[in-house]
C-alpha cells in the first residue's frame, strides 16, 4: 500500500539527518507483520538473494527493456555508481553510525548497503541519472505489531537525470512496485510458515529495485 509522504518525514529516521539534499519520491507499506526485533529478518530477506527477483512478466519485460536501455546508453558503465561519479553516503555518516552495523550488499541488484540500526536500514545505487537511497524502517502498527516500511529518496543528475526519472515512472508503479511488494509479501509468509522451513527467519528472496 502506498503511504503519504508524512508517513516517512514525520518519524525521526536518522537518514534526514544524512540525505536532506535527496527528494522523497515514494513510500510504501510493506506486508511483514512481525515483533519489534525483526527489521534484521527482513534486511537478510532483501539480500539473500534467493528467488525469481521479478515474479511477474511484466515486470520481467520492463526489467529487461531497463537493462538493455542502459547497455546502449551507457547508464550503469563502470565508474558511474557509487564511489564513482557519486560519493558514497557512507562519507557523510555521523560516527556511531559509521562504526555501527553497516548491514549486507544486495546479491541480485546494485544497491550497496550504507547502515542499519534496530529500526532502519539504508542501502543506496548510483548511475548516470540518478543516485538513489532505499530506506526500510521497521514502524509499528498501531496495534501492538510492526511491519517494514519502504522509503525511495532520489537525487537525479541535472537534466538527464530528471527526465529518466520522469520516463520510468509509470514503468515503476505498472511492473516493480506490485511486482516488489507482493514478492516481499509472499517470501515473509513462506519464511514464517511456508512447508519445510526450519529457520522462521531464514532469509528467501530478493525483490527488484525500486528505481528500475
């Protein structure tokens, strides 16, 4: 379920405090039900890496155009990403940050993990249009639960940047936001109960980027 953006700006996640010159683009709810303690259970689901990343074919065909658009644009070549054309935001962490938990590298997508901390987890990715930030907070429910919420924050790259950004838009909310979510869904249920499962927090997939 989509959010409001005051779902994300009103609780005091320590990555305002890092990323205040990134635009909010888009919060979701995701369908985790769990304990206070399972933000960690969650983070080792997104980077297990296990699974079909993109279960719909759809988002399968959107994916694919994605990848082969930026083949022939030169969008994701060597020295575009992180530590490249973009600092990491792990130079602009506070120090009990920076000497905290830095949390897992996604397997099958190229985000980099950036820190974690009980309630929030920060992973980031960077090309020749835009350097992105997945945010997952771990948030109650207002029922005595929590579940994951996730936060995409963007910083696009002058004019290219904003355009890319504008282009993908209805590719993101028609093949990867459903496509992502009800993946996230489904791998939580399976990994809390699904059959054979020894480990409730064993880890099963990862879900696609949010930034296409």
């Amino acid at each position: 379920m989509r959010l409001p953006k005051t779902a994300h700006t009103s609780r005091p996640w320590r990555i305002h405090e890092i990323a205040g010159d990134f635009r909010l683009e888009d919060v979701w709810a995701l369908p985790t039900p769990g304990g206070p303690d399972d933000l960690e259970r969650l983070v080792r689901q997104f980077a297990s890496g296990k699974g079909d990343p993109v279960p719909s074919p759809v988002g399968r065909m959107l994916f694919a155009l994605r990848w082969k658009l930026g083949a022939l644009l030169g969008l994701d070549k060597a020295g575009a990403g992180i530590g490249g054309r973009v600092a990491t935001l792990r130079d602009r962490l506070p120090a009990d940050l920076r000497e905290g938990p830095r949390g897992p590298d996604l397997n099958a997508v190229p985000f980099t993990s950036v820190y974690q901390t009980h309630d929030e987890w920060v992973a980031e990715m960077g090309n020749r249009t835009v350097h992105g930030v997945m945010h997952i907070g771990w948030v109650p429910d207002g029922s005595g639960g929590y579940h994951g919420q996730m936060a995409v924050l963007v910083k696009p790259n002058g004019l290219l940047g904003a355009a890319y950004m504008l282009a993908i838009k209805p590719f993101r909310y028609l093949g990867v936001y459903p496509a992502l979510i009800r993946g996230v869904g489904r791998e939580w249920r399976e990994g809390t109960s699904g059959p054979g499962t020894t480990d409730p927090r064993s880890p099963r997939a990862t879900p696609p980027t949010p930034l296409g």
